[in-house]
C-alpha cells in the first residue's frame, strides 16, 4: 500500500484496505486467552467459520517462540470486526458529511 504525502486516506487506499479485509477469513474473530476465556490449553483466535482452523500467533525472540499477549490477541480478533465498521463509518462520512452519528 502507498500512503499518498497528504496523510490523508484517498478513496484508493480506502478500496485497498477493503479488498483486504474482504480477502481475510471471515468474522467473527474472537480471542480465546487461557485462564480468561477458557480453562487449558493455548491462547489463540477462533475463526467464525467452522471449516477455518483457528489461528495462533507467536513471536520469534532470541529465547524462543512464546505466544502474543493477550492484548495482542485481542486486538488482532477485534481489528477484522472494527476495519469493516471504520470503512464503513468513513464512506459515511464522506458520503454525508454533516450527517449525525447514529
């Protein structure tokens, strides 16, 4: 993705965002934090789709591979929700500019 000097999000980049999105698995995706969420096991991100493996990120370190933080895991499940909501919000926006928030 080029980001254009303005700073500003063009209609393009918006599209290229949303093609992403569009191309990810499906939502809802949902973190899933031992201790939190459930009782045993690995900390991971369910997929909404039953046929879609669930989803485990790690980070590489020089004292192995521990998983993400639970912050991190949560973050990542919910942006695949709150980017189709933001483009949305944004097109909105764009579209009518002085309309109230619903």
């Amino acid at each position: 993705m080029t980001v254009n000097s303005s700073g500003n999000i063009s209609d393009d980049e918006l599209d290229e965002i949303e093609r992403r999105c569009e191309a990810a698995s499906p939502p809802p995706w949902e973190a899933f934090v031992e201790g939190r969420d459930h009782s045993s096991g690995d900390d991971f991100i369910r997929i909404a789709r039953g046929d879609e493996p669930d989803m485990y990120v790690f980070r590489s370190t020089d004292d192995g591979v521990p998983p993400a933080s639970s912050e991190d895991l949560d973050f990542i499940a919910h942006a695949r929700q709150d980017i189709t909501r933001l483009i949305a919000e944004v097109r909105r926006l764009r579209t009518n500019p002085g309309s109230p928030r619903p």
